[in-house]
C-alpha cells in the first residue's frame, strides 16, 4: 500500500510539473511575443530584473540557470524516492559529460580555461583546477580515459563520452527492481536505437564513414539489439529516400520534402518520436519509476527548446521565422 503511495504521489508531481513547463502554447506564446534583446527575454524566463553583465556574459548566466533550475526541480521531484539515486545520477551526468566536451574542445583549439561553466560538480572542480593538464583534470574519475591523444581526434572522444553515458544510464536503470521499472528501459532502448540511427546517417552524410567504421562508434548492449536499425540503412542510398521504403523506421522520413536525406529535419522527426513515447509512457506506467526517467526526458526537452529561443534572439532572428524552423515539443496539461 505505502509503495502505491509513494508512486502515485510520484506521479501526480510530474503530471503538475510537466503542465507548468515552457512547452507547446506556452512556448510557441514565449517565441511569438519576441524580445529585442537578451535582458527582455530574462524577465519573460526568470521573473526578475537582469543583472548587470554584458549581453555575452548576460546570455552565458542564462542558459546556465536554465540547467540548473531544471535539475534542481529533477532533484525535489526524484531524489526523496528509494532506490533512484544510481538512476538519477546517471541521467544527470548528460550535462556533466555535455561540459566535459566543451573543455576538451576548448583544450584542443588551444583556448583559455573558461571563466564558467553551464554544469558544475566535482569532477568538473577538479577539470577546471588543473586545466590544461588533461590527465590530471580527470584523473581518478569515469573519464580518467581521457588523455592527450584523445585531443587527436575530437569526434572519437565525443562519441565515446556518448556511449559511456548511455551504458551507464541502461546499467543504472537495470538495477531498479524490476516490479518498479515499468517502461522506464523500454524507452531508453529506443533512446538508444534512435541515437544510433542519427549517428550512422550523420556520419554517412557528412564525412562518407563505411560501414565498418560507422559500427565502431553505436552504442551496443549485450543481448539487446540497439544497431541493426542503424546498420540497416547501409543498404540504401541517402541521396534516394525512395530507397528507404524497405526500412522498418521509414515513418522517420516523413517530414523530409527533398529527393535526398536531410538529417536535421531527420533529428526533429526522432524528437517528435521519442517525445511521443516518453509522453505516453508517463501515462500508462503510473505506478512505476517510468515517471522520473519520463520527468527527465521532459525537462531535457523543455531546456532545448529555452536554450533554441535564447539564440534566436542573440542572432536576431523573428518571432515568425523561429516559430517555422524550431521544434516544439506539446505542453497541453498532462
């Protein structure tokens, strides 16, 4: 009875947080009123008068109070629930991997140690104290692999940092009881299969990868296939969506308007999936920690959708021409 509770209490939380957020209308009304600067659009976000920082800076302190308002609201929400705190701590290392990224890049290009970062913790502490020493910034951590030569090739780090994330979010999620997990690895199996697609066309697309390279870089689980989808499009030519009709995720392809694959609009297209997915699940796996995982994701979603507006309005974009070309996942009341 306590354990019913306890999820249902989870439940009715998230479904409350998630009719909140900046997301579908809300979203589209915050894009359409349109901000001439920066420091009007902290006010529509934050409720408050800017601090007093150059627009660069001003813009900075933005999107990182929007990563950190999202995971403090993550961490009232799902930590006080048992037998979550692995799970959460895997799905939170996204943003620490995400600034890890940013400082190896930087370390590559030859760049100063940044004066801030979007995500801190104390690998990060440690990353920044002993910048540009890169075998001491991460010695003693989960990616104390990181070295000199993997400044060599950028991509290669970059993808291993995303498999190490999402190996270690399936291991995480793997080890809630399996009476509580509800969808919860369901959806990242296909978190997982949809990120492998987008590799393999990207790289395809973009750098002319065979097939055996490509492999080298999926996110692969033992005993679940999560690459097969992936691999498979190597049989069709992605100047020719006509090819593709064969492929058992051919419904990915139903926005593209050219004669040929157009991966962006490819990677809006597997949003708009997974958004479905997570969207649904939170639903019908109530009683269950599907809704933390399903929390996360939504969260995830809405500080894209922030982060999206925020350039639009740096670069000077309209309100009309940000609402045609940004993806805006639905907010209607869960």
């Amino acid at each position: 009875m306590a354990e019913s509770l306890e999820f249902a209490y989870l439940y009715a939380r998230v479904c409350g947080a998630f009719s909140k957020m900046r997301l579908g209308e809300k979203a589209r009304g915050l894009v359409r009123q349109g901000s001439s600067s920066i420091m009007a659009l902290w006010k529509q976000l934050f409720d408050e008068e800017p601090p007093g920082l150059p627009e660069a800076k001003l813009l900075f302190e933005a999107e990182r109070r929007i990563i950190e308002r999202a995971i403090a609201s993550f961490l009232r929400l799902a930590g006080p629930f048992s037998e979550s705190s692995e799970l959460i701590h895997a799905l939170i290392s996204k943003y620490e991997i995400s600034a890890i990224k940013s400082m190896v890049f930087r370390i590559r290009a030859g760049e100063p140690k940044p004066e801030g970062v979007l995500y801190t913790s104390p690998a990060i502490e440690q990353a920044l104290a002993n910048w540009p020493r890169i075998t001491d910034m991460f010695a003693g951590t989960p990616y104390a692999w990181l070295d000199v030569q993997g400044l060599d090739d950028i991509a290669v780090a970059e993808n291993r940092l995303d498999q190490q994330y999402y190996l270690g979010l399936w291991t995480a999620a793997g080890r809630i009881p399996s009476r509580k997990i509800g969808a919860m690895l369901d959806l990242i199996r296909w978190e997982i299969i949809y990120q492998n697609v987008v590799w393999v066309l990207r790289v395809r697309r973009y750098y002319g990868m065979t097939r055996q390279d490509a492999a080298a870089m999926l996110v692969d689980l033992k005993g679940i296939d999560t690459v097969s989808l992936a691999m498979e499009t190597f049989q069709y030519d992605i100047d020719n969506l006509g090819s593709f009709s064969p492929w058992p995720l051919r419904k990915l392809l139903s926005t593209q308007s050219g004669p040929g694959l157009d991966v962006p609009v490819l990677e809006i297209r597997v949003q708009e999936d997974l958004f479905s997915k997570v969207r649904r699940s939170l639903h019908l796996y109530p009683f269950s920690y599907t809704p933390i995982y399903c929390y996360f994701k939504l969260l995830e979603y809405e500080i894209s959708l922030l982060m999206a507006v925020l350039e639009s309005v740096r670069l000077g974009v309209s309100p009309d021409e940000s609402v045609k070309y940004m993806w805006i996942p639905g907010g209607e009341p869960a």
